[in-house]
C-alpha cells in the first residue's frame, strides 16, 4: 500500500472557492492508483460522477502523467488537484525531479506503448510544464464540461 508523504484535500468547500488535493510519494512508492482513486473522489465531491466520461478522462489523464513521473524521473513524484469553483475546470500539476520536458512521440497506431502524452494533449485544452529548480511540474487543464453557450 502506498503512503504520501503528504496528502491533503480541502476540508469543506467554501462558496466560490476550489476544490483541491494534493499529495507527494516517495520514489519507490507506485502512486498511481491512489492518484486515481483522489482525483476520482474529488471529482465526485465537485458533482461529477465517476462513471460518466468528464470523470474518466481526469482519471486517464492522472494515470498517464503520474505514470510518466514515476517512469522517467527519479525521486518523488508530486500530484496537484484544483476544481474551479464552477466545477467545469480541473487543473492537474504533476511535480517530478526530472528537468527534462515531456515530449509526444509522433502518433502511430502500429507502435505498442509511447501514446499517453498523445491521449493527454488531445484530451486537455491545456498542457505546459514549468521548470522548477529541483525538477518540473506538468501542468494540464482539463475541461469537464461544456461552457455555458451564451445568447446575445
């Protein structure tokens, strides 16, 4: 069983405020199903349920970018959760030691495996990652509902 090192979420939300996790584990830990399970979880206290698609492609999107971070880069591995107070927005920060920036393979429906960081970027409106001096966080934005369509 994994143990964060740290592990917090926002108690209760405050009208207008974000729901937020976050979590960080040791190198030799496997996070990556409790990093599912957190944005699952917090995704359903935001209202959105677990089995519908807004809920399934955070979880996919974690998944592969906490997969990367435990694969490519030694150390701990940091997770950031943040749902927009509307709960139409989730930003995922994931923090690892390596400087070095993800970089999508071209697609090729042949290759077995190197297709996460394709699905991620196809899948979020946002993706960017922000050198830190210990590493870097890679940041994705992900749109969980359709923005309200306004009239005129």
């Amino acid at each position: 069983m994994v143990t964060p090192l740290k592990n917090r979420a926002s108690d209760g939300p405050e009208p207008g405020a974000p729901l937020r996790y976050s979590a960080a584990w040791d190198a030799a830990d496997s996070p990556v199903s409790d990093a599912r399970v957190a944005v699952r979880a917090l995704l359903a206290r935001a209202g959105h349920h677990p089995d519908h698609r807004p809920s399934q492609d955070a979880q996919l999107v974690v998944s592969e970018l906490v997969t990367n971070a435990v694969r490519h880069a030694p150390g701990p591995v940091g997770l950031a959760l943040e749902v927009s107070p509307d709960a139409g927005l989730l930003r995922i920060t994931v923090s690892d030691t390596s400087p070095r920036t993800p970089e999508p393979r071209a697609h090729d429906a042949r290759r077995v495996g190197g297709h996460g960081l394709y699905l991620v970027t196809r899948l979020c409106g946002r993706l960017h990652t922000v050198a830190q001096d210990t590493g870097k966080h890679v940041v994705a934005h992900l749109r969980l509902r359709r923005p309200a369509v306004s009239e005129p």
